[in-house]
C-alpha cells in the first residue's frame, strides 16, 4: 500500500485563533465517518499543532504533535506550513523550517473524502482564517522543494504535469472555465482466452443494435437486444437464460 504523501498550504489564522478547528481532514469514507486517514488542527485550542493520519490518536501510531505557543506562526499574518509523511517517519515543516520529527508506524489508510477548512463529521471545526496554495502530494518532497514553496514557489512550478500533457488548455481556458471535457480513444479488449475474431464480431453487432434500436419497432428491439445478450453469454460459456429479464 501507498504510504508516502506531503500536503502543503499558507494559512492567515484571525483574531480568533486558537480554537479547536481543523484545517483539513481525510476520511476512509465517502461521508466523512470513517477513519481518521489525514487531519491537522493547526493549532488545536491548547496551541499545539496536531498532525495525525491513518486514526487517532496513539502517538506511536497515528500522531506527531508539537506545541507553537508564537501566535505569530498560526495567526495575523502568512505562514506557510508542509506535512510530510514517509513510511514511518513523519515530518512538520513551518516557513521552510522543519520544526518536528516523528515515527508512527500505521500505514496510510484509504481517503475516500476530503474537507479543506473543516472536520469530517457535519462540516464541523470549521477554520477561522484564509487558506492559500493547497496542494497534495503523493511522495514526500524534498527539503529543498519545501524551501522553495515557502518562499513563494507554486505548487505547479515545484511538480509539474507537463510530461503527461500533450495539449495544455491552460492558456485557452484562462478566465473563462474551471472544466474541460476531454476524449481518450480507447480499444476495449476481449478476454484473454476469447480469440481476437470473437471478440471483434460481438463489439461489431453491438454498434449495429444501437444503431437499429431508433429504427426498430418496440417490441422488435427488445427481442434483438435479448437474442443478442443470450448469444454474448452464450460466447463466453454461460448458460444461456429461459426467459427474456
């Protein structure tokens, strides 16, 4: 399993901070509820900075923590802070600074949702501040690349997507749209003991039915399209069905 990641941020906490709020938060479930799989309070009420994965909160296992009782760091002015964690070892880095050092031994769980600003469980803990240049990675940076961003370098130009780019909208969409619809041509591939041939005439005739299907009365298509899947499953060694589902 993957257990390799750095998230890295600016903050501006408010006059407001330290409360018990949350800065971001990873969960093993899609609502939110599950484990624990990536989360910092930065700082928790008791200015301490949490940063905790995979549960919580066995410091062998799941946390590192470090007191920062210079309000100057979490509030009234920019900080920027990197979260590293690599294998075992797991690191806090403050303007470019590694300020903590630590092992725990879980292994990153799964992050099946993701909240920026705020804890799993009803959008609770909510931040108090701004938050600026958000940005995961799923291998731990080196030094220099987290000295680079806290001095101002953009996520983008510490690790590009360049090479895996052969069109880049970038400059087309530009003020205009966050999205962009792209199409990847694709062969789908029978399975391996199927001969090349079959699998080929099952993809044939089923381009054809679609094409008919507008064409054809009713009654007539569903007869197609069920003598169709009767002779795919019959292709493929299963029993063909009695009677038309």
């Amino acid at each position: 399993a993957h257990d390799t990641i750095t998230i890295s941020l600016w903050i501006f906490g408010d006059a407001s901070e330290p409360q018990p709020t949350s800065v971001f938060y990873g969960s093993s479930a899609s609502d939110g509820s599950g484990i624990r799989s990536l989360n910092v309070h930065l700082p928790w009420s008791d200015s301490v900075i949490y940063w905790d994965t995979a549960g919580c909160c066995d410091p062998s296992l799941h946390r590192v923590m470090i007191g920062e009782p210079d309000s100057t760091k979490w509030k009234g002015r920019w900080n920027h802070y990197a979260f590293v964690k690599d294998g075992g070892a797991k690191e806090i880095w403050q303007n470019g600074s590694r300020i903590l050092q630590g092992i725990n031994t879980a292994a990153l769980t799964p992050v099946r949702s993701f909240f920026i600003g705020a804890f799993g469980f009803g959008n609770s803990l909510v931040y108090h501040g701004l938050i600026d240049d958000f940005a995961v990675w799923d291998h731990a940076l080196t030094p220099a690349q987290i000295q680079a961003l806290a001095s101002g370098a953009t996520p983008l130009e510490i690790d590009k997507l360049d090479p895996l780019i052969s069109t880049d909208l970038g400059a087309m969409m530009r003020y205009r749209n966050a999205s962009a619809y792209v199409r990847a041509p694709f062969v789908l591939a029978g399975p391996a003991d199927r001969p090349a041939s079959a699998a080929h005439e099952l993809q044939r005739r089923l381009r054809l039915l679609a094409q008919r299907r507008g064409s054809l009365p009713p009654q007539r298509a569903r007869l197609a399209w069920l003598q169709l899947r009767r002779s795919c499953r019959a292709d493929e060694g299963q029993r063909p069905p009695n009677r038309g589902d």
